[in-house]
C-alpha cells in the first residue's frame, strides 16, 4: 500500500509510505506465505492446534527452541525500499511467566543469495513491562548512502544506454550483473528480501501460536513519474532471484538440447515460490 506523505501538487517529490505485513501461523494457514523451519537443543518441537511447541518437557525445565521464516519478499519493481521499520511480535499460548523470549533478529537480501549479518531487533521502548502474550520487537533498517548513490548512479546509467527499455530495477539489476557478476557481494544497496529468526525457551505448557510481521519504508515518489497503465505491475513485490539469472545465463541453446538424451538435460532452476517458502 502506498501512501501521499506530502501534497499532491509535487507528485515527483512527494515522500511516499509503503506498508507490508505478513504472519506465520501455527498450525499454518491453508496457502501460508510465508512458512518457516524451526529447530531445538534438547526435545523435540511438534505443532498441535494450540501452536508449536514442545510436549516432553517435565516439571520446571525448558527447551531451547529457533524459529526462523522463510525470505519474505518487501519494495517492489518500481521502488526498492532502502530504509524500513520492522515490527515483529510473537504470540503464544501462555504469559512471560512460563515463556523466555531471547533475541529477535533479522537480515536482508536483494537476490536471496547475498546476505547481510543478523540484527537484533529490540524490545519496544513505550513497553517497560512487556506485552506478555507477544513481546513486540522494534527496528529499522537502512542501506549506507555510499551504496544506494552509486545504485541509484547506475539506474541513470541504464536509462541513458537503454532509453527504449521500460524502466524497472530488476531489469536494471540484470544489466548490472551482466557487466559485474560479483556487485551483490560487494554491496547490498537496497532490501529486496527479509528474513526473521527468534529465539526462545519453551516450557511444556508453552506453545508459539506463530510469528507477525509489519514494515513500512519513506519513498521518495518516483513510482508515480511512471505512466498508470504501467504502474500496476512495477507495484508488486521484489521478486528477483540471482540463482535464476545464472541459470539463464548459462542455459544452453535450443539446438544443443535438442541432441542430448532426456537424461542428460540440465535440470531446470526451482520456481521461485517454492524458494520463498522454503527453509
């Protein structure tokens, strides 16, 4: 969702909100994008309707438990975000008194193939004493101006070469790595992908019903200098996976195919869906 922070008469100026939201649920919901894997020192971690959770637990003890979600994918063709506010928040079965929740982090990605570091997100400020039944968790995320410069310097570098092409950053991304196969892992200048991970101790009477996700980046507007009938489609979400491109890139010709036997084929590259809602 888009939304006028300033007056509509300086469309190409005007700062604009992008929101996001997203869940897992435990158990999940029918189609449930996105997913997550999960994992524990000691006893095991099974899902039942009240949530996820340990069964073995005896008496006072807890297990240690992650869980982690699938790269969620934030921005769109049009705008990729290069700042964000993330709220995450954790609900479950019982209060703080029988829940130890340790670290929220995350990371972010523009190609689900470079990654940066793990941040923890913190505790929110206006809640000393925290919301037992989900414990929101704060931060913001935001890419060095030495990057998104010099990003946004080759975005004009591909207008000028390309100024028949219709402008979208994947498309820019694509004639970037052409000239630069390593620019990802020299720098990551915008969040394409989010990935969460918490960290908790659970006890056998505590069970994580699930993880909430919410986001909103300030754009600058530069979405609405595209013509409306374009605009639709540049709106939808990051959707680029390097691990395709390469595949494209290195994909024989028809011709070549043709004369190999079926077993020899290259195997094709998994869809992208299934990667965003894969481990």
């Amino acid at each position: 969702m888009l939304l006028p922070l300033l007056a509509l008469s300086l469309p190409t100026h005007a700062a604009m909100l992008d929101q996001f939201g997203c869940h897992v649920s435990f158990p999940y919901d029918n189609g449930s994008t996105p997913t997550a894997t999960w994992g524990s020192e000691g006893s095991s971690l099974d899902i039942n309707e009240e949530g996820l959770g340990s069964g073995k637990c005896t008496g006072n003890s807890f297990t240690f438990a992650w869980v982690m979600t699938s790269p969620i994918p934030v921005g769109s063709h049009g705008q990729p975000w290069d700042n964000a506010d993330f709220t995450v928040s954790v609900p479950r079965t019982k209060p703080d008194d029988s829940f130890g929740l340790g670290n929220v982090f995350i990371r972010h990605s523009p190609d689900l193939k470079h990654w940066t570091d793990w941040q923890v997100l913190e505790q929110q400020p206006e809640h000393p004493a925290p919301n037992t039944w989900q414990s929101p968790r704060k931060g913001t995320l935001a890419i060095p101006r030495v990057h998104r410069e010099h990003y946004r310097k080759l975005c004009d570098e591909f207008a000028a070469a390309n100024p028949d092409v219709p402008f979208r950053n994947d498309a820019v991304v694509r004639w970037i790595l052409k000239e630069d196969p390593n620019y990802f892992a020299k720098e990551i200048p915008f969040i394409g992908y989010v990935q969460v991970m918490v960290e908790a101790g659970l006890s056998d009477q505590q069970r994580i019903r699930g993880i909430h996700f919410s986001a909103f980046s300030t754009i600058d507007g530069m979405l609405y200098r595209i013509p409306a009938k374009d605009r639709k489609e540049l709106q939808g979400r990051w959707s680029f996976v390097v691990e395709d491109y390469e595949a494209d890139r290195v994909r024989p010709d028809a011709a070549s195919i043709i004369k190999r036997s079926k077993d020899d084929r290259p195997r094709q590259s998994e869809d992208v869906l299934q990667r965003l809602t894969g481990p």
